[in-house]
C-alpha cells in the first residue's frame, strides 16, 4: 500500500466497518464483510480501472465515460434485484416456510450485485 493513498485507506476502512456492523451487528459477519469491503475498495484503487486525482485525497477515482457507462449498468441491476427480492420475499417466506429474509440481507445482496456487476463489466471491457 502506498502512503500517498493513506486517506482513502482509512476512510474507507471507516465506511467497511460502519456499513458492516448495520448489516451484521457485532458478529464475526461484520468482520469478514467488512475486510471484502475494504478489499473491494483496494481494488478499486489498484485495478487500473479509473483514473486517480492525488489532488483529492479522499476522493482519488475519476471515471470516463465508459466508467459511467458501466457504473450506470450495475446500479440499474442493482436496484431491479434488490426491488425484485423485496417484493418475492414475503411470497417466498410463505411458501417455503422459511424464515423471513430482513431488509438488511435484500440490501447487502443488492450491493453485492453492484460491485460484482460492476467489476464483470470492467473486466469485459
């Protein structure tokens, strides 16, 4: 890791660990999530993928328009799987018996799926 970067590290290992203890609370999920979190945002960093200002310590990404472009895609699929899950949920429940899906595991798969989405697209392209 590189020092000229420790802003954005922090910050978003902040961002790992506060998203984490909403989804999981304080369990050994938060703590596996939270290290994918912050992986995901090292990634981000490293991959090549965007352009990186220095001159915005806390905000180094820039994208192109293919960036925006690709983002827009993963954002719409997303929100359509999030919606769909919440909306099949109660109907799931129901018929399989099982127990009721929270709200905290329809939006953790939704940002799953934008950051798995979005990395396919970058991946591809």
């Amino acid at each position: 890791m590189k020092t000229t970067y420790f802003p954005y590290y922090t910050s978003r290992a902040v961002l790992s660990i506060i998203f984490s203890l909403l989804i999981a609370g304080f369990s050994w999920k938060a703590g596996l999530f939270t290290v994918v979190l912050f992986t995901g945002f090292l990634l981000y960093l490293h991959s090549g993928w965007f352009q990186v200002d220095k001159s915005n310590p806390y905000f180094p990404l820039r994208r192109d328009e293919n960036g925006k472009e690709i983002q827009r895609k993963a954002i719409v699929a997303a929100v359509v799987v999030s919606i769909l899950l919440y909306s099949v949920s109660p109907l799931l429940n129901g018929f399989l018996a099982m127990a009721d899906i929270s709200n905290g595991v329809i939006l953790s798969l939704g940002v799953l799926i934008y950051f798995l989405s979005q990395a396919v697209l970058f991946i591809r392209h």
